[in-house]
C-alpha cells in the first residue's frame, strides 16, 4: 500500500506482505520460498504496523516517488525469529530515512550495523512475487530488463548508405543491479569494439552516459544539502533564420567559428546586464538572464546549456538554438534558496524582449539584417517547468538535449533511406554541454574527497528505476537471451509517454538479438506486468 503524500519514500506496509492477488505490487508470500513454516512470525511481523521505508529516489530529491516496495521474507536463522529480523532491518531503515547516499559515505558505518538480515537470501527468493490471475508469475528470480532495445534496433544498423560501414555488433549485455533496492537485473548493450565510433547508437550511449554522470552529480549536491521542492526549468532559446543563414555562410559551411561566436553571444546574455550611461550616470535598462531567473535573490543560478545547429525533424536543416535546464535554487555562502521564477504572461514577454536586444545587438555588430525582428516582433522562446518529483522526464530531457546529430539523422533516415548523405557540418558537430554558475562548482560545494569517492568508480550507472547507483555483475550473451525469454522472463525498458515501462518482448525483438529467423522461434516471449 503506497502513500502518495509522502514523496521522497517508498512506504512499505506489513499489508504488502499478503499474500493475495491484490497484492501484485510489492507483495512478498511469507517466508519468499513457500515454506509457511513461520507462519506465528510471519503473522506478528504483519502486526508491526505501517513503517516507512526510504529508497532514496534520485538521492531522494530530484524524483521522490512513492510506490509499494517489495520486503524480501526469505532469512532464515535459527537462533533469530523472522519478526526480529524484520523488526530489525525495518529500525535500521527508518533510522537512516533521511541520509543521503552521501551522508551515508561520510559516516563510515560498519556496514553490518545497518545491513538488510535479509540481504544474504538468494536473490530470486528475496523479491518473489505472489501468483496473480490470468498471468505467468513473474517472482524475479532471473527476469532481466534490457535498457531500451527499441532504440538499439532503430540506431544499431540504421538503413541509410552512408551508415554501410558505420554498422555495429552487440557483444552481450552488460548486467547491473541497483545497491539501494530490491530489483530485477537490468542489462545495458554491450558494444563490440570494432563499431565505428561514428555509429549513431555509439553515439548515443555516449551522450546519455554523459547526461547521467552530470545529472548524478546535481543530485548528490542537492540531496547533500537537503534540498526539496526541486523544479528544473527547460528553456528553448532560438535564432531567427537570418542569422543562422549568416552562421551557416561563413568559412564555406563549416561552423567552428560560428559556434565561437554563438557561445559568446550566450555567455554575455548570461553574466552581463546590458546598460545605459557611463560612471555614476549608468543604470540598468535590462538583466542578464541569471539576474532575470533569480528573480531578487542573492546568489548565482546553475544552468547546464547546449547549442544545437540542427533541426529535429530535418536534421540536414540547419536551425540554431540553445537548450538550457537550470534549477529554481540560488546558492550563496554555502547555502540554497528556493527562486519562484515562474515565465507567466508578463514574466514570458519580458525574457522575449530580452533575447530580441541581444540578438539585434548581435546583429548590428555582424552586419546581419533581421526583417523578422521588426517592430513589435518577439524571437521564439520555449520553456516549461518540470517537476523534479517526475524522474522520468528529467531523465529523458537531459538526455534529449545531449543527443548526437547522427542519432536524428539515422531516425529521419530510416524511414527515408533515399534521402541526401547527412552534410559534413552535421557530422563534424560534438554536441557538448557547458556548464555555468553553481552547476561547475558541483565539487567544491560536495567537497573533494566526497565527490571523489562516489565517482571513483567509473563502472557505475545510474539506476533507471531508482536513481541509486548500479555495479555491474557480468555479462549476458545473445544466445542466453532465449532461455530467459522461454521463462517470460525477459523486458525491455522503455520510456513511455514520459515513464519508463517494461515491455514485453516479440519474437522479432529475439530475432534481431540472437540472428534466429522468427519462424525458428515457437514460444511467445514475455509477459505483461502489471
């Protein structure tokens, strides 16, 4: 039974432990093995009442999400009751509800004070599921998650000819399971070493792995700091045709002087109020836009920014713009503030006419003419707030925004295989974020040794279900996917209207895996959850 109005927690209730039907989320049948053996301890664990358990989503910050969390019933000791053991471990977990992974690495505690008794049963056994109607049962022991197959066959071999000898192999699957929760093995691609480095899924996984890691880190900092009522601002900025034509006319189509010019442009509109007079006489006639957003606050304003040159339908077209994702906290003398910068009506217009005397500013000192700017004409500006609660879309748009170039052109061209070669500025362009106000001083604000021991380990990912940090546990090989997939124990991850769903695979899907023709498959693959 989750409780929706405590976010931040997974909130595990003895009723979860039932071993009916109803409890197809989370409820674990006593003793997880089928032995009711303690049935007397089982039925007083139940009668421990409602306990909370925190998961730490996101480091507990960015998206706390309430939903029933499975309590693995599998230990078994003689000389301890199962209720002491799950009285115990319960304890332990309410005691450490509000320490960050973080706070937990700097305490040092013996990892035996806190430890789950539970945490030595057999994994299938620790988070098995109860039987549910008209379904196979699906009780974990073994069921794998691969991390978003349907974008590994849209950019592993996409169709267009310029991406002939840009092909990639699959070597397996790299197995991870998360630290802080009890879950299903999630696998990840990996990548044979003769894919070309231009291969756009290569690409791709590239750039989420450099989302990640910077998305980690602002969630460690803000868990550190305690900060809640996190909201990330996605702001679209883009130029009028006419200057992206004058950007694309320059040093015969190739942008690296452009992008310079771009990139300063970008940062004077950030750091620099634009003002009117000289000495004592100069007032401000307009903000910079860290100015603008903090809204009166003190402090600086982090914000991690991207300029693509393309557009996302055509990605031959060139069409400029700048991404930027910032945060609604201000930092000043160690501290954060909430900022209620909300681009309503009046607020909207204003950032508009902020950008139009930039961009007329720029343009006047390039010789660019702009009749689209005339008047009473605003320059398009996007923006919308994202709850920092909905994980699923913070996850997606820091993702979105570090994408390859080659990643929309290998869509666009896979369903227009006859379509132009992608031009060589496209090819050329490295799509990388930059950094500005508190968001480079991620580091300094965790301290060093902090910062260096949770990134020590380069190995590790983020957990797609919980945000907790993963390991790796081995590989998986194609050919063991079938086995798996005969059990109804094999998912892809996908996101899915903005949430991460695990979906059943075809035998298409099999077939695209492990190279076997779909007539040689004869067992459906997977099962709905639900």
């Amino acid at each position: 039974m989750a409780d929706n109005n405590n976010s931040g927690n997974v909130v595990a209730t003895t009723d979860s432990l039932d071993n009916s039907a109803s409890t197809a989320k989370g409820g674990i049948p006593g003793g997880g093995s089928g032995n009711n053996s303690n049935s007397s301890a089982y039925t007083e664990a139940r009668q421990l009442g409602e306990t909370r358990v925190a998961s730490f989503d996101f480091c507990d910050t960015l998206c706390p999400k309430a939903e029933t969390a499975p309590i693995p019933f599998a230990y078994k000791d003689e000389n301890v009751s199962l209720a002491d053991a799950v009285r115990t471990w319960l304890n332990s977990l309410k005691e450490a509800k509000r320490l960050s992974p973080i706070r937990r690495l700097k305490r040092k505690v013996n990892d035996g004070d806190n430890a789950n008794p539970l945490e030595n049963a057999s994994f299938g056994h620790s988070v098995a599921q109860p039987e549910r109607q008209n379904e196979q049962r699906d009780d974990g022991s073994g069921a794998v998650r691969l991390v978003g197959l349907s974008k590994v066959k849209a950019l592993l071999n996409p169709r267009h000819p310029w991406f002939a000898d840009r092909q990639g192999e699959l070597d397996g699957w790299r197995r991870y399971q998360c630290k802080e929760v009890a879950r299903p093995v999630v696998a990840y691609p990996n990548l044979s070493l003769a894919t070309d480095r231009l291969n756009p899924y290569k690409l791709s996984m590239k750039a989420v792995q450099s989302a990640m890691k910077s998305l980690r880190g602002l969630g460690d900092v803000l868990a550190e700091n305690d900060v809640r009522d996190v909201k990330v601002l996605d702001l679209g900025l883009t130029f009028p045709g006419e200057i992206t034509e004058w950007f694309m006319g320059r040093n015969h189509g190739f942008t690296r002087e452009s992008e310079a010019e771009a990139w300063k442009l970008w940062r004077e509109m950030w750091r620099k109020a634009v003002y009117n007079g000289r000495g004592k006489n100069r007032t401000e006639i307009l903000p910079s836009l860290e100015g603008f957003l903090l809204n009166g606050k003190a402090g600086k304003l982090g914000c991690h920014a991207n300029l693509h040159l393309w557009s996302t339908e055509k990605p031959w077209q060139a069409h400029w713009h700048f991404h930027v994702l910032a945060v609604n906290q201000s930092y000043a003398e160690g501290k954060f503030a909430e900022v209620g910068h909300y681009l309503e009506g009046e607020r909207l217009e204003d950032l508009k006419r902020l950008w139009k005397v930039r961009l007329l500013g720029f343009a006047s000192k390039h010789g660019i003419k702009v009749p689209s700017l005339k008047g009473k004409a605003l320059p398009v500006v996007y923006f919308q707030y994202i709850d920092g609660s909905d994980r699923a879309k913070v996850v997606h748009k820091w993702q979105y925004v570090n994408r390859s170039p080659l990643e929309d052109f290998a869509l666009y061209s896979n369903d227009k295989p006859g379509c132009p070669d992608p031009p060589d500025w496209l090819v050329d362009y490295d799509n990388r974020a930059r950094a500005y106000g508190w968001f480079r001083e991620l580091k300094a604000i965790l301290g060093k040794e902090v910062y260096e021991a949770l990134n020590e380990d380069e190995q590790v990912k983020t957990c797609p279900m919980c945000g907790g940090r993963m390991q790796p546990t081995g590989i998986l090989a194609n050919a063991e996917l079938i086995p798996i997939a005969d059990k109804g124990a094999l998912y892809s991850l996908e996101w899915v209207r903005g949430n991460l769903r695990s979906v059943p695979l075809t035998r298409g899907d099999l077939a695209f895996l492990t190279d076997i023709p779909q007539g040689c498959l004869g067992k459906p693959v997977g099962c709905a959850l639900g």
